[in-house]
C-alpha cells in the first residue's frame, strides 16, 4: 500500500551558485559521509559532473522527504538520508539513526529515480507499506 509519493526539479544553476557563494559547507550539509567523498572525487575529476552529482542527491532527499510526509524536519535530516546506488547503479536510499528507526517502525520501504539535465536534476520517491510477506524476507 502507497504511505507517500514525493517528487522534486532542482535547478542545478542554484546548486552552481550556492556552492560558489558556500564553498565546500554546503555540500557538507546536504550530503552524508559517504555522499561527501563521492562528491569530492567526482568534483576534481570534472567539476560539472559533481555539481550535478550534488543536484540530483538534493532533489531526491527532496522527494523523499515529501513522500514521508515530514518535509526537513526531525527525524528526516539532510544527512540521516543518503543516497547511494545498488550494484547495477539504480539508486537507493539508506537511511541512518533515528529516521532509519522512525522509518522501520512504520515497515516502510522505498523507491527511488533520479535523472539530470544540463540544468536541472529531478527525482520521484514512492514509499510504501511492506506486505506482511515482505516482512518476512
């Protein structure tokens, strides 16, 4: 059964000038640990590549976050939330402390797509209800 559905466009020309006015702290505020570094390699590599890297993670920590019904705040925080990618690159979301616990006692799980452009980065999150047979997997 559908919990949420969340969906979110960034405009990745105001992830360009926030990183320009902010510098490395406003990553370090949206992405976790691991986000982080993934964001710094891309960034050294091709700079592009890790602004819009940081785009779509703002847009579907966005979307997730709607599709929770909580918006930014607690327990949905920007670095409680990460998204990573399964081995055959689809993207996931790991959750982390006590969103990680607020989220397991309801049995939610999630869903998540992310895709950019030149200028913008979008992504759409469904989050559902685990089937008692799911539980049980």
């Amino acid at each position: 059964m559908i919990y949420g559905i969340g969906t979110d466009i960034c405009d990745v020309r105001r992830i360009r000038e926030s990183l320009a006015r902010h510098g490395d702290r406003f990553a370090a505020k949206v992405l976790s640990e691991n986000e982080f570094k993934t964001w710094k390699a891309r960034s050294a590599r091709w700079p592009e590549r890790g602004i819009r890297y940081l785009a779509t993670r703002f847009s579907a920590k966005e979307a997730f976050s709607k599709a929770i019904g909580l918006g930014m705040r607690m327990p949905m925080t920007w670095k409680l939330c990460e998204i990573a990618n399964a081995r055959s690159g689809k993207p996931v979301i790991v959750l982390h402390g006590v969103l990680k616990d607020w989220f397991d006692e309801r049995g939610l799980q999630t869903h998540v797509s992310v895709t950019d452009e030149t200028d913008y980065a979008a992504s759409f999150c469904v989050v559902e209800r685990k089937s008692p047979s799911d539980a049980t997997q």
